[in-house]
C-alpha cells in the first residue's frame, strides 16, 4: 500500500509578500504583438539555454536545448545586427545532491568532476557553433553573490520561512515528487524501492527543518500573468498546461536542504547549517549572467526568452516567476518549451546503452549537417526519435540534392560561362501576370515561385516568434522544391548564349534561381552557418549584405536597380554539400556489428 505523503508545514506561514504582487496588473502584459512590453524591450534581446547538469557527458539532447536557442538567436541578429543588442548565455548547473552524489559515485571531489564535464559541454557547444555570449559556471563567485543577494531579497520581504518539510525526495530530478507520482518497484537484488512514476530515478523519503517559500501565496498571480499574455509560454500546448496544474493546489516550496545532508552547494546567508536548494541557485544564473545584482540587469531582464526542456517547465513556468514576483521583478518574457529526442524509439540512458554521443554526429554529418538535421526534425510539440539513417536520407536529399544541386545547375560553368549574376529581363518576366507578346517567356507558376520566395522571409521570422523552427526549413526547403521545378521547366541547359532570342531568358532564368538562392542562403545563416556563408560566398554577397533589412528579393522584377546584376560569383566551386551516403561505410558496419 503507498503511504500518504503529507507536507507538515510547522512553520507559521505569515501574510506579507501579498502586496508586491500588485506588480501584476493587466497592464503590464497586453497580448498583441507590439505591446507595451515591446516598446519597453526596444531593439535588446537576451535568450537562454537552461544550464546542464554535469553528471554525465553531453547528449544529443542537451544539444538540441542549444541548438534551438542559437537559432532563435541568429536569427535575431540578422534582424537588429547591432552586437551589442543581443545577449545569450549557457552554461552548467554543478551543484546539488545530484552531482554530489556522482561525484562520490565516480570517487572525484565534486569540484574535478564539474571541472571535467563543464569543460565538455564548453567543447562541444564551441566545436556545434553555439554563439553564446556567456557560459556560466554556478560555482563561480559571481554566482554565489546573485544567488545570496536574492535569497535575501525574498527573507527581507517575509516570503521565507523554517519549517518542518517531509516527502520523497528524488536526487536525479532534484525535487520533491508528490505521492501520486512516486511508487514502487523491485530493484536488481529483488528488493524492493520507491521510484518516480515518470523517471524510473529512486526516490527516498526525507523529513527535515528547512526554509520554506510562500509559493502558495503567487497561485492567483502566476495565473493573471499567463492569462494575460497568452504567448508567455509557447507552443500554446504548454501554456495550457501550467495554467492547467495552477488549477491545482500549489503548496508552499522547500528551498534549502540541512548541510549535513548536502554540502555541495551555496550555504544560507547567515545559516551555514542549511545548503539553497539546487533549482533556486541555478534558476538565478539567468539573472547573474546580466550583472545581478548590479543595476546594468534591469535593463536586460525584460527581454529575456529562456528555452527550455519540457521536463523542466514546472520549474521555469511556476517556481521561477514566483521567486522572481516574490524579488520584486517581473516574470520572463517568453518561455519557449521543446519536448525530447528519443534513439530507435527508447528515452536515451545510460543503464540503456543507447546515448547518442553529439561529438561522433558532428564529425559524420559535418557541423552544418547535423545542425540543419536537429532543428529541421526536431517538433517543439512532440518527441521525436533519431537514427542514423534519417539523418542520412534528409541531409542528403535537402542539402546535397536540392540546395547543393540548385547551386550547381546556376553557377556551373557550361550553364553560367561568364561566371556572373546575369542580367535580369523585364521583357521576358513582366511584373504583371498573364501578359502576352513575342518575348515573355515566363508562366504562371513562375509567378507563383516568386511570390512564394519573395513572402518567405516574414514566414520564417512569424515561425522563428512561434518557436517552430522546424516549419521555417520545411517552408524553406519546400521553396528550394519550387525553384529547381522552376529550373527544370525552362531546362537553361538547353537555351544558347549565343542566340539573341534566348540569351535574355537564359540569364533571367538563372538570375531569378540565384535571387531565391540569396534568399535561401540568408535564411539558413541561423541553421546552417558555414553552409550559408559559402553558398552565399559563391553567389558574390558580401558581409554587410546578409541581414534580413537588406534582403530585398528580386528588385528587377518590381522595377528597382539590383545591386547583384553583373556581379561575379564568388571563387569556390566546390560541392555546398557532399552526399553522406556514398561515404557511409561506417553506416553499413554500425549495423552489421
Ligand atoms: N540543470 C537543469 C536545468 C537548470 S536551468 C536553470 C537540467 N539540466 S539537464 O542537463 O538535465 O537538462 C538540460 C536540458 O536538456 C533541458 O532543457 C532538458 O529538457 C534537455 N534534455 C535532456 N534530455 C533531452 C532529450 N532526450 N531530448 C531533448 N532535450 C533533452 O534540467
């Protein structure tokens, strides 16, 4: 029979706290796209990746959470290319009972084995492209002092209290689970113990005198915020359900645990016999990467976006807000969740054998490769499961064939002998449809490609703002589709530079393809960097000609100069991207063994 957890809170839980949440009025979050808050935020940006337990080695997991934000990222800065507006930091959660605990298991002190994993996860984000401008470590002193001061700022507002704490505690989640979510199983010996419902992780019943926060006491509060601003927390699904689990009660939160029990970690200001509950202290690194407590954070933490995994949204959409409301502050801005990445259909473990090792991705699939891969597959909604040879079959068929071919069929020298962006022919491609006479050669579906490629650019910013990056390649790649159908139907290859009847659509032809080409190389810059860079080198666009204000598609076509007409291509020619499958023989034997 499962025993009744009951949280006995011996303390006495007090009134005050209540007032600063009339920081929440209606006001403050109105819903619309260009809302006050948006004045507020200006040109600034800050996102963030949740920082990463330093247990085990990085997956493929902890590089998507960080994939997504670099891409939200980038595509930021083509937007506002000021450097100084875009902020974003990553980084590593190394306290708690969870690494203490590791560290004992693996016979390190706990600060060789954070020193090791960190440096991991700062390796491999460097060597994926992970433009972060901070990576924080919680061990640092800066740290400390942030996580100090705003313990403070909640003790001085009367929203902590001591008391008595009881439940089952799980280390590998580090948290308390409640009754409903724990129960129990028979471990390898054939014992029996308790486990979390969801994780499998054991749990183990913990009584102890604790600080205890007022959360109960910001449930109507982290209601009115989200009910204010229904894009707080995107996709929409996840929105609905914090404010589903806000219909529940939402008991008052441990938020330290007795030092004997766990000493790695920051002690209590003024109580060095309790240690701040891990998830208060890496919460805060959000607002110590800004210069918490100094004043400089103001101004970066209203435009803050933090992404994060779907297993930790309780503590991102109800904890955080509340500690931040119980500090004075104002809840984040966007909070954009993405669910998990599965191998053959399994949740990724060690005990299972199957973690996918994201350094080994890199090197087959080539950085750009496996980038485009992750963010194109990856559904924010659902899980979604990896193998290699998905991989392998996308790359090959949207990168080499599609893009990589396009290239080829507009830049190769016996279709493009001269080497240039041709010149485009009003004549041949008039700006108004369905006209008649000797020289327009071009057809409705022509029209049809062009409105498509000269729209995708505000698609893809409406999917980057709804966190559905995956949709922004899908509409890119499915305009790569249109443009080589484009191709194909006008068959460039078989019209003559030398004739004076063709030569004007010949080169309006390869002008149009290299003009979807630029947009396509300029959109991908997020996702694929290198790739984009060279495709975009090859095409003669300079540095300062990438941003999406300067991306003005196809200005021939509405009556405007074209600042690319007669350019030379870039030097390279080799291949944007080499098919996989033909060098794939490590694939055969993977399977084989
Ligand atoms: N340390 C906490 C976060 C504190 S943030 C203030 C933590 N760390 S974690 O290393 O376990 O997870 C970090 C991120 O990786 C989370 O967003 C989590 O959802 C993500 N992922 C972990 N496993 C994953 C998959 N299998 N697939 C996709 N993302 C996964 O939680």
């Amino acid at each position: 029979m499962l025993r009744i957890s009951v949280l006995r809170l011996l303390g006495r839980p007090g009134t005050s706290g209540v007032s600063l949440l009339e920081y929440i009025s209606s006001r403050h979050y109105s819903s619309g796209p260009l809302g006050a808050r948006d004045d507020i935020r200006g040109a600034r940006a800050f996102f963030t990746t949740p920082i990463f337990y330093v247990n085990a080695a990085p997956h493929i997991g902890h590089l998507y959470s960080a994939l997504l934000a670099d891409a939200l990222c980038r595509h930021r800065r083509l937007r506002v290319p000021s450097a100084a507006a875009t902020r974003f930091s990553t980084g590593t959660d190394e306290h708690g009972l969870k690494i203490q605990q590791a560290a004992a298991a693996a016979g390190l002190a706990p600060t060789e084995l954070c020193d090791r994993v960190s440096a991991q996860f700062r390796q491999l984000f460097r060597e994926a492209g992970i433009s972060s401008t901070d990576f924080i470590r919680t061990t640092e002193t800066r740290h400390r002092i942030a996580v100090q001061h705003f313990w403070g700022l909640l003790k001085a507002r009367g929203l902590l209290y001591k008391g008595l704490y009881e439940g089952w505690y799980c280390a590998s989640e580090e948290c308390f689970l409640p009754e409903a979510k724990v129960t129990r199983q028979s471990d390898s010996s054939g014992d029996s113990c308790h486990v979390s419902l969801e994780s499998g992780h054991p749990v183990s019943w913990t009584k102890e005198e604790n600080y205890i926060f007022r959360l109960s006491q910001f449930r109507e509060p982290l209601q009115r915020w989200l009910r204010g601003d229904p894009q707080a927390i995107a996709p929409e699904p996840f929105h609905r359900a914090v404010l589903q689990w806000l219909e529940e009660e939402l008991p008052d939160l441990s938020v330290s645990r007795k030092s004997s029990h766990l000493h790695w970690g920051i002690p209590v200001p003024g109580d060095d016999s309790q240690t701040i509950y891990v998830w208060l202290d890496a919460l805060v690194n959000y607002l110590t990467v800004i210069g918490y407590p100094n004043a400089e954070f103001k101004s970066w933490w209203p435009t803050t976006s933090h992404i994060i995994g779907k297993d930790i949204l309780k503590f991102h959409a109800i904890y955080w807000p509340a500690l931040l409301l119980g500090a004075g502050m104002s809840p984040p801005h966007r909070i954009y969740v993405h669910s998990h990445w599965t191998v053959c259909g399994q949740k990724m473990s060690k005990s299972l054998g199957n973690v996918v090792d994201p350094r080994t991705c890199l090197d087959r699939y080539t950085v750009d490769g496996f980038r485009y891969f992750l963010l194109r597959q990856g559904v924010p909604n659902w899980d979604c499961d990896y193998y290699d040879e998905k991989v392998v079959k996308l790359l090959d068929s949207e990168l080499a064939d599609a893009l990589g071919g396009l290239l080829n069929r507009c830049t190769a020298k016996r279709i493009n002998p001269s080497g240039t962006y041709p010149v485009f022919c009003t004549t041949c491609f008039p700006s108004e449809p369905g006209l008649v006479g000797p020289s327009v050669r071009a057809q409705a579906e022509d029209y049809a490609l062009v409105n498509a490629v000269a729209t995708l650019p505000r698609q893809v910013a409406d999917h980057y703002d709804n966190f559905q990056i995956y949709k922004a390649l899908e509409a890119v790649s499915s305009c790569v589709r249109q443009t080589n159908g484009f191709v194909q139907r006008h068959a460039p290859w078989r019209l003559n530079w030398e004739s004076p009847v063709d030569a004007p659509w010949l080169g309006t032809v390869l002008h149009v393809a290299l003009e979807c080409l630029r947009v396509f190389g300029t959109l991908l810059q997020p996702v694929t960097p290198s790739l984009a860079d060279k495709l975009l080198s090859r095409l003669g666009v300079s540095a300062t000609e990438r941003g999406l204000g300067e991306l003005c598609f196809l200005p021939r076509f509405y009556g405007h100069p074209c600042p690319f007409e007669g350019r030379r291509l870039g030097p390279e020619t080799g291949l944007l991207f080499p098919r996989l499958d033909q060098s794939r023989a490590w694939l055969v034997k993977a399977h084989r063994t």
